[in-house]
C-alpha cells in the first residue's frame, strides 16, 4: 500500500489549495486517500452508505475508520440500513455529485461486483466528471 500512498499523495500535491476530499472511508485506498487529504492540509468530507456500514468493514480497519470519520469536516449519512452493494453505489454517486474529479485507485479491470472502481469509473464517464487513474507499477489487487 505505500505504492498507493506515495501516487495519491503526488497526485493531490498537484491540486491548488483548497483541497477538498470526499471519500466512503471503506479499509484500503479510501482510507489511505483520505489520510492523504488530511495529511496534507484538505478538509475531509465522509459519505456514509448505510447505517451498519462500520459494522461491514474488515475489523482491522475500523479503528482507522473511527479515526477519519471523527476528523471529517462534514459527514453526509445515506437513508440506506444494510450495507450493500446499491447503498455502496448510491454513496459513489453522491460523491461524484460533489466532485470535481475522480481519483480512482484502479487496475483497469473489472469490478468483482456491482458498485466496484469500474462502476464508480464508469458512472463518472456518464456524468462527464474528469477521472484520474492512479495504478503504480508494482501495485496488486488484494
């Protein structure tokens, strides 16, 4: 993962002040991209698919979620209960909503299932919001 870090990180020095991310905070590159934001100076923005959202993540990356949720400078909550794919979807496009761009930290391939980068990628597309692909060499899909 430092390989994805160190690309976000390049990639949002690029942008003027003032940085402004929105992210899921799901365990992996949201994470480390909204780390990124606030490490280097953003205003963090979470948008929360579901109420049992936390409750779905990976129970190592809660606590790093705990984290970053606490020091979002807004949190928008979908009406959404479970968390499923259709609420994961639903929170992509409400981000992308909100965007300038996307940053997708993306193999290029297929999604493994609805509401995946590719979706996310493709949705952007449609809504002609500028998509940004961040894949370093050496990077794998876990």
């Amino acid at each position: 993962m430092t390989l994805i870090d160190e690309a976000i990180r390049e990639t949002l020095r690029a942008h003027a002040p003032p940085l402004v991310g929105l992210s899921c905070l799901a365990d992996g590159a949201d994470q480390i991209f909204a780390q990124a934001v606030l490490d280097l100076g953003g205003a963090l923005e979470a948008v929360i698919p579901a109420q049992r959202y936390r409750d779905a993540l990976p129970g190592d990356s809660r606590a790093r979620y705990d984290e970053l949720l606490g020091r979002a400078a807004v949190v928008h909550r979908l009406d959404y209960i479970e968390s499923t794919s259709e609420s994961h979807m639903v929170a992509s496009a409400r981000m992308l909503d909100g965007a300038d761009g996307l940053l997708a930290v993306w193999d290029g391939l297929a999604a493994r299932g609805y509401a995946g980068t590719a979706d996310v990628v493709a949705e952007a597309g449609r809504r002609g919001v500028p998509v940004h692909v961040v894949w370093p060499i050496g990077s794998r899909r876990d």
